[in-house]
C-alpha cells in the first residue's frame, strides 16, 4: 500500500474507491494483464464493505448446493416480483447469470471464502423466493498476512463474528470467549474479512492501491483520463468509480431523498464519485433511493469522529416490543426486513404536511430488558438514551404522546399477542420474519408488553447507503444523457444506479448487485481495453 503526495502513474485502469467493487474490478481487470491502480481517498481501506455485515445476495450459484436448490427460472419470477416489473426480464436474467459467475470466480480465484446462509429471500412467500442466496465470508486470519487487517477500516460496532454466528445469536447474545480470541488474533469477519481477502488477491496480482489519494478531478486525457487529487496525479487508460454513494453528504441527501436519513456506513462516502461522473458527462437514475434500515442511535456513539448508530431491526423483531409514532400508534410490522420497512417513514400526514412516522419509538417492557441486549447494552440494563415510565401512561406523558391512545395501542397489541397473532400487520407469520426472532419463547416475535417499567427507545429511519447514482450499460459503462458510453468511464456500486429499482429481494442486496457490478466491469476492461 502506498501513502505519498508526489503520485505520477501511467495505467491502464484507475479505479476509484477501495470498497468490495473497487476491489473486484481491480483483481478481475488484472487477471487480464491490465495495470491497476486503485485510489481511496480515507486513510483506511474498504469504505462501507469494510464496515457492513458482509452478506452478498447472489442467486443460483453453485455454493448453494444440494440443500438450496435454485434455478434462473426461480430467481427471475422472484426478482420481477421483487422490482415490480420495473426492470427488464433481459436485465434481471443478465444480473442472475453474471452473479453465478462473479461467485465462482471469487470462490475459486480469491482468498475470499464464501458459504451460503439459510436465511431465506425477504419475500419467502412469492412465487421463486429460496433459501441460501446470501454468502457469508469466512473469517479472515490476520496472523497469517501480517499487517493487512491494520490497514482496513474498522467495524462501526459489530464484534468479530461471522453472520452466520450473528443470526444464530442474535437473541442469545454473543460467545464472549470466541470475541476475544478472535480480537486478539486480529480475525476480520463480516465486511471486513471480504475487503481484507480481497485486498491480499489485489496485491498478488500486482495491483497498487494509494490511500489519502482523494480524486478531486476528472479530465478526458487523449484516448483516457487524467485524475488529479491532492496526492498527486494518475492517467489511465480507463476509470472504475467505485466510491460509494452520498448519503453522508447533507447537500445531496437533501436535493435527492424523500426524508432525511441517518447514515451508518463509512463517513468518507459524500457522492465525490457521483459528482466526478456527473461532470464528465454521465446522467443519474433512482436517486431518490436508498438501502433503508431503522437505526438506533446512542447519542455518544462516534464513528470516524461522526455521529452513528446501529442496525434496529433484531430488537424490532424480539417478541415484547412495538413500534409507534408520536401519534402513539404502530405503524407497520416490526419484523418486517429493514428495507421496506424503512419506506414506510416516507409517508407524510396530508394533514400537517409533515412525516407521519417521524419520530418513532422502540417500546419495551421490563420483561424484554431481561432477556435482550437493546443497542449493545448489556442485557438487564436500558440504554441511557432511553425515555421511561412506570406504567404505560407514565412513558406517554414522557413522551409527549396521548396517554389514552398510547395505552389503548398497547392494549390492542397485548390482547393479540398472548395467543401469537398480530391481526394488524401480520408480524412473525413469515419465515423471514422469524430467522431472526427468539425460538426459545413461546412465538419468536410476539409477546405482550405488560410489565412495567416501560421504556422507549428513538428509531430514526436510516441507510445502509444510497442506491441511485449514475446510469450504466450492463458491462458497467457510464451512460449520457442519450444512453451512450462516456469514454472509457465505468461505476459499480453505490456511486452506480440499483440494478434492483429500489427493491432488496434479500439480505446482502447491496453487496451481492456492487460485486455483480464490479467483476462485469473487471472482466470487460480484462477482456476488451
């Protein structure tokens, strides 16, 4: 890894952004013989792949096996079903064929190494929906390449665990013992373990990868491109943008987003690579779309020296629990996976002209606090953000909510939950939604609320990263605003608009589309610059 401020390489690809699509494109560039460069503008490697959950929704490959049978047929009804017939059959047929072949090829020319996740599709209940889809990563071994894990960025708040382990223990808790010799071994699991692998398999090939290199512009250069940044300067023959979206970006997230969103993923991503490919001539697409996830957000809690929280949706799903507005009302089911659940906080009130589901609370009695972490607190303790009352009417005054309709919300609840039904909004009837409930209980998502005192808990609508950005071909050249190729310039990932129309068919869709992207981008540069 390079760290200079007098840069001067001639390439034949430069690639921007060191997440899982940078990368990908760069090894598979190389295995072409192409010269490469990679460019991450943070000091860290990885971006948001590095801090993420790791998961890649790829259907129909061949890790699936015997156990989890799938077939293209399969995986085409699911995922028109999915985008609502927004995206062409010639698209989705295009997406399921390339991840096939991205998932051998980082399988059997990689360190990185993948096993499929019994989690089921979002929708296990459409027509082609399956089981084994998400790949999780391998644990990487940090005592057997000294020094590259020190160079990846952090985790936000994940321990050492594979999310394998992570869905098997979400209720349980975590094996302390495993955390700390994982820890002390320097192990990399999750994101963090994909972007270490696939950094080793960058440098095998001869690819250079030039940290603080932030691309500040972006010129035609000839035949190529010349990027200029405060490191120096690189000309290539083509250019990758894989740097991510914008979501952290408040100039952007306001001309683009529907509501305002709490980003959890790498600070660093403020849309420099959607603005670069903007300029150059490129044209957008989804932008008003983002991976959407509830976020709690313990007030202390900084990341990169910026405010950031976590993923709610396990302490969503636990039986014990709602979720209500200021109006003291649930809203939506509580399991229901993060993405689509997180639209439901665009809704406005006709009434007020304001967002109706925002502001929204985790409610909770004493007896889930007993049994669950809430936030990464230990289980037993309430999060020191939290808002409580002794009884229900208590918590509503704190909370400048109706006491009457509050209680009546938890009444209603309660009423249906001691036999395990929600007649409202259905929580826990889908396999989906209990993968990550608590099978130990009598339902694994719904008991009543009933004994106090009770707490609640602020849930802002939040993202994972924004999934609309420049418009590509499928080999992931960068398109004007007629449909044409601009030069020799290419994006994957975030930067690049959701092949998905703004759906998530399954956990690791923005993983699984980035590295989908990216090894298209890769092969075409390996195969035709």
């Amino acid at each position: 890894m390079t760290m200079t401020l007098d840069l001067d390489l001639d390439v034949d690809v430069a690639v921007i952004g060191s997440g899982a699509a940078g990368l990908v494109a760069a090894c598979r560039a190389a295995d072409g013989g192409r010269t490469v460069v990679v460019l991450e503008k943070a000091d860290l490697l990885g971006g948001t792949s590095a801090v993420s959950g790791g998961v890649a929704w790829m259907p129909n490959h061949h890790l699936m096996g015997p156990d989890y049978p799938d077939s293209t047929e399969a995986a085409l009804t699911y995922l028109t079903t999915a985008t609502g017939g927004q995206v062409p059959a010639q698209t989705l047929r295009w997406y399921i064929r390339t991840a096939g072949e991205a998932v051998r090829w980082l399988d059997e020319r990689t360190r990185v190494r993948l096993v499929a996740l019994p989690r089921p599709d979002y929708h296990p209940d459409w027509a082609g929906a399956a089981r084994g889809r998400g790949l999780d990563v391998q644990p990487f071994d940090g005592t057997e390449y000294p020094g590259v894990t020190a160079r990846i960025r952090p985790p936000t708040y994940f321990p050492p665990i594979t999310m394998t382990e992570r869905d098997a223990m979400a209720a349980s808790g975590f094996d302390a013992e495993l955390i700390a010799h994982r820890n002390a071994a320097g192990t990399r699991t999750m994101g963090g373990a994909l972007v270490a692998s696939l950094v080793v398999s960058a440098e095998e090939r001869g690819v250079q990868i030039v940290t603080g290199a932030g691309v500040d512009e972006l010129r035609p250069d000839g035949d190529g491109w010349r990027l200029t940044s405060a490191a120096g300067t690189v000309r290539a023959r083509a250019v990758v943008l894989a740097s991510g979206g914008f979501e952290w970006n408040p100039r952007l997230q306001a001309a683009f987003l529907p509501n305002p969103v709490t980003p959890i993923s790498a600070p660093s991503n403020t849309g420099d690579g959607l603005e670069l490919g903007l300029a150059a001539g490129g044209s957008v697409g989804t932008m008003r779309a983002v991976w959407g996830v509830p976020v709690l957000q313990d007030p202390d809690h900084r990341y990169d020296g910026r405010p950031s929280g976590r993923m709610a949706n396990v302490e969503l799903t636990l039986p014990g629990s709602i979720m209500v507005n200021a109006a003291g009302r649930r809203f939506v089911n509580e399991a229901v996976n993060y993405h689509d659940l997180n639209k439901v906080f665009r809704t406005i009130d006709p009434n007020t002209g304001q967002h109706e589901h925002i502001p929204a609370w985790l409610v909770v009695d004493s007896g889930y606090v007993s049994r669950y972490s809430i936030g990464g607190t230990p289980v037993g303790q309430v999060p020191g953000w939290a808002i409580s009352g002794s009884t229900v009417e208590e918590l509503a005054a704190a909370l400048a909510i109706d006491a009457f309709t509050l209680a009546q919300t938890v009444a209603e609840f309660n009423k249906y939950a001691a036999d395990g039904h929600d007649p409202l909004f259905h929580r826990g009837e889908s396999a989906a939604d209990r993968y990550l409930g608590d099978a130990r209980q009598p339902h694994p998502c719904l008991a009543p609320l009933t004994q106090g005192p009770f707490h609640a808990i602020p849930i802002r609508p939040g993202t994972l990263g924004t999934c609309g950005g420049l418009v590509t071909d499928e080999d992931g050249r960068v398109l004007n605003r007629r449909g044409e190729p601009v030069g020799n310039l290419y994006a994957a990932g975030n930067v690049a608009a959701t092949v998905f129309a703004d759906a998530y068919p399954g956990g690791g869709a923005t993983l699984g589309s980035a590295i989908t992207r990216a090894f298209a981008v890769g092969r075409t540069l390996a195969d035709t610059l």
